[in-house]
C-alpha cells in the first residue's frame, strides 16, 4: 500500500510565527486531504488538494502530484492552531491512508 | 448543514463483552466510512461503503467486527468479543463522491474503553 510519512513529527512555536508542514507519499495519487485533530480529538476537514495550490485564511497548500509531496503552511500562528495536523492519500476510489501527524503546540 | 453524528461519544466495556456504535452521515453523502485511531497514530480504515454496498473491509478484523449500512444511509459497526487491544477512538466519516474524491468530514467519534 502507500506510504506516507509527514515531517516534522512535533514542532513548537510562538504565536505568531509561520511554520511549513511536510507530507511524503510513495505513490502516485489523486485524492489528497490535509486535517487538523484539535486537543479534543476532532478532525477537522482543512483542504482537499489532489494537485495545486489552494488558500483559506492564514492556512494554504500546496500539492506537487509529479513529485510525491505536499506541503501545508500556517502563517501568524494562534494557539487555537494547535493540535495534530495529518495528511491522508489515496487512488480514485481506494481507500485513503493517514500519516502519522504533526504535532503543533502554539505557545502565548 | 448537520454534520456527521455519532453516538455514544464514550464507552466503557469489560473483555469479551460486545459493543455497537451509530452514526448518521451528512444528508446525501454516497460514502460513509469507519475508522479506527489508536492514541497517538493516526487513524486506520476498518470499512468503506459506497451507498449499500462495502467497497473495502480489507482492514476489518472480521472474526470480532462486523459493520452495516441499512438503505444507504445511518450505519452501526459492532464488536463482539471485545478485546483490551480494541481500545481506541472509533470514527465515523462521510464523503459526497461516490467513489471518496471528496471532502472526508468526520463525526466526533465514539472512545471505547475495554478493561
């Protein structure tokens, strides 16, 4: 199956700072979602991006299908943003397969 | 528009007693799923219907698990003998595309304990 792995694995900020989240898969895919698990345990729905480049608020992503990676960026973080952020892939109709997450901490 | 629900939000079982989880997808979505999330990893697929069908139950332990989708809407996915290692958060999560190219939304799950 394919394999996903996300980087880095825990990283802490202040609020306020940008970060970059990274996601590696194995495969080619068409079918790429990024969510954010918030403290109590909510997944939370953030981008569906296949391919491209997409923006909602402080939050972006960006997709590169030829070369296996996504990348989601958090600009002037807030401590809400803190949680367990994951991507997930997958092929048209296949199931889709979760990274092992990032775990941001957004201090005040 | 409602999102996916989810009951019960806790449960607490001894071994080798059984459990049933519900949940009710977002109003039209073709494909409804079950995950598993063990703490601190992240979630694992268990059984994906698309309407009434299962498209995929590769990943469900089927001696103990079983899971249903009655008129291709609310499902239950239930557990019988449950062993302490089936302690986890189990998801539900809903897609409009039939075949998942869509937004997953997810309910709020159902945290079982088995003691």
């Amino acid at each position: 199956g394919i394999q996903v792995e996300q980087s880095p694995p825990d990283l802490i900020l202040q609020e306020g700072a940008n970060s970059t989240l990274r996601c590696n898969f194995s495969d080619s895919v068409n079918n790429l979602q990024w969510f954010h698990q918030n403290p109590w345990g909510q997944l939370i729905n953030l981008f569906y991006i296949p391919s491209g480049t997409k923006q909602n608020g402080r939050l972006s992503a960006t997709t590169v299908a030829t070369e296996r990676y996504s990348l989601l960026y958090i600009s002037s973080s807030q401590t809400t943003d803190s949680g367990v952020y994951f991507c997930a892939v997958g092929t048209s109709g296949s199931r889709l397969t979760f990274g092992e997450g990032t775990q941001l901490t957004v201090n005040p | 528009e409602a999102g996916v629900a989810q009951s019960p939000r806790y449960k607490i079982i001894e071994k080798r007693q059984s459990v049933a989880f519900w949940c009710n997808p977002i109003s039209g979505h073709a494909t409804l799923y079950w995950y598993q999330q063990i703490l601190g990893q992240g979630p694992k697929l268990l059984i994906q219907f698309q309407n009434n069908g299962v498209v995929d139950d590769s990943q469900l332990p089927k001696d103990r698990f079983s899971a249903e989708r009655l008129k291709g809407v609310d499902s239950t996915l239930k557990i019988q003998p449950a062993k302490l290692e089936d302690s986890a958060v189990y998801l539900c999560a809903s897609s409009l595309d039939p075949r998942g190219n869509s937004p997953l939304h997810f309910g709020n799950g159902t945290r079982l304990t088995v003691t």
